[in-house]
C-alpha cells in the first residue's frame, strides 16, 4: 500500500548478520547521568541473546557503554535528532527483531523476553506495542493520565485477546490512534520483515513515534502486550518537556493528517480512508484554533479555525467562531 522511500528500502539491506535473538535500538543525546540506567537495565534482562546499538546523537562528552560485547557505539558527529538516530540504529541493527530504549528510561528485567515469546507464539504479529509504567518524582500523575488514555484508546480499538494479557488489533485500531497515541502505542518491539512496509522514522515529523504508530496501524498487523515492563521516566527530564512545545506538537499532528491525506489521493492508501485522516485533520486544527483563543491570540485562532473550516464544519466551530468575533 505505501510507496516505500529510499530509507524506508534500504532498512534490511545494509545491516550485519547476528546472532543476536533481538536488536536494541538506543538513541542518546548528552544524557551521562542517565544512559548508564538504562544499560544496566539491559544487562539485567532474563535473555541474554540480545546485541545493543546505541546511536550517540553528538553529545559532548561522548557517549560512554558498558564494556561487553554485545554493546556497539555508533556516533553522529551532530545531533540529528531522535528519529533519525532510531533510523541509523535500524540500518546497522543485525537481528531479526528490533527494539527501542531511550536513554532515560529502563526496561523491566523480562522485557525481552516477554517480547520475544510473544513473537515466537504468534507468527502473523508484525508489530508488539509493550504496556508502560512510569517512575519517577512526577510519575504518579503521568501514569493517572496515561491510563486514562489507554482505557479510552482501548474501548475504541476493540481488539481480541490472542493469549493472557495480548490484545491483537484491527482496523478499528486506526481509527482509535488518530484521535491519540498514548504511550503504550510508543514503544514498539517489531519484526525486521514487517519493517519495510511500515517505513522508517520520519525526521521531520516532531512527534515521530506517534507518526510510526499511525503507520504501524495502517501497514502491519499490530498487537499489545498489557504487563507494563517499559519504565518510563517521570522527572520532567524529557526534552518535550523543557519549554512549551504545546503548538508544535499541534502543528506536528495536523502536518501527520494533511501527509497522510496527500498519500491518499496519490493512491498510497485506498481511497475509503480519506475522510478519516480529513476528520482527524480538522479536529486537529480545531484544537489548534482552541489553544490559540485560550491564549487570546484572535488573528491565530481564526486562521487555525479556518483552516479547520475547508475540512468540516460543525456545531463546535461555529461555536468558538461566534466566540472569536
């Protein structure tokens, strides 16, 4: 279904054979204090036939990796970014399944191995997204606002249980992420063979895993684990949440809708999903034009709503549009 780009081809041809069960991906940016926590939690892991490439996005100093052998250092001579560092682990990853840590959070010690067995029982599964759980000084509002979202993505993606505690997902699935990707659909363990149909990281997308998720959705048969063995970090170290990105990340989603719609009519996707990436476009816009009012920003809310408006018009629009004038 989707025309495949020239990283998105070369994902599988130029990576070295391993013996490794499982390759994981760890992209760090000047992160010295917490990048050991998170290779430590590999060295506990209850598998051991895994291999590690953490990608070094030019930090100063280097990047620094327990010294065994399962562990390779690739370093960027600049900071490109996280999804492009995901993209580079990829190319030079060597097993036949990929995983992704960052390098400020952990994995419970039978991540892997959870993983893996799950693959292992159910060979039509492309893509396994693992449950989260949070730590940290502010992880107990994170993970009151992560499971909220999880119980209303869930009620719409109305998936069915293949085994204890995983949920294989349909259609419906989409339809549930283009409202929202909450974090237990962020943190995907993926066969190498399912990788050249869902497609690489996008560079230049700001919510690049949500954006993969979406992909995920649409190009590979995905299923969840719900045991929470992804420790998410919760100390307001993310780089999201250093300064307010709030409207970049909205501009992010409605640039996500308007690409996929575009692949749409270029004939990427059947012709049937058009008006739900145009609905989740105008809601995104919508949003976008709400944010703007709350911050009495009238010229900005109505060129957001407008651009809502060439998408769809509803009750809610017109509402805040009486609001604006």
């Amino acid at each position: 279904m989707l025309r495949l780009d020239s990283l998105a081809r070369q994902i599988g041809m130029n990576h070295t054979e391993s013996s490794a069960a499982v390759s994981v991906i760890v992209p760090t940016h000047n992160r010295p204090e917490l990048l050991p926590d998170a290779t430590d939690s590999l060295l506990r892991q209850t598998r051991s036939d895994w291999e590690a490439i953490i990608v070094d996005d030019g930090s100063t100093p280097a990047a620094r990796v327990p010294n065994d052998p399962r562990f390779r250092l690739i370093r960027h001579e600049s900071s490109t970014g996280g999804a492009a560092c995901k993209n580079t682990g990829i190319r030079h990853a060597g097993a036949p399944v990929l995983a992704f840590l960052d390098d400020d959070d952990r994995y419970a010690p039978d991540y892997l191995e959870r993983a893996l067995s799950v693959l292992d029982r159910n060979p039509d599964v492309d893509v396994l997204f693992m449950g989260v759980a949070w730590f940290g000084s502010r992880a107990a509002n994170s993970q009151k606002n992560y499971d909220a979202a999880m119980v209303k993505v869930l009620t719409e993606a109305r998936g069915t249980m293949v085994e204890n505690g995983v949920i294989s997902f349909g259609e419906e699935l989409l339809d549930a992420l283009l409202k929202s990707v909450p974090m237990g659909f962020q943190r995907p363990v993926v066969r190498r063979a399912a990788l050249e149909r869902v497609g690489p990281y996008r560079p230049s997308c700001l919510l690049w895993d949500s954006d993969w998720a979406i992909s995920a959705a649409l190009n590979a048969r995905v299923a969840r684990v719900a045991d929470p063995l992804y420790l998410q970090r919760a100390e307001g170290q993310g780089y999201f949440s250093q300064g307010d990105r709030r409207i970049d990340q909205m501009e992010s989603r409605i640039e996500t809708f308007e690409r996929l719609l575009a692949d749409t009519r270029c004939g990427r996707y059947p012709r049937y999903l058009a008006p739900k990436f145009r609905r989740a476009a105008a809601v995104a816009c919508f949003d976008l034009a709400w944010h703007y009012c709350q911050q009495r920003d009238r010229p900005k809310a109505l060129m957001a709503l407008w651009r809502s408006e060439s998408r769809q018009f509803n009750l809610a629009n017109f509402k805040l549009l009486l609001r604006l004038l």
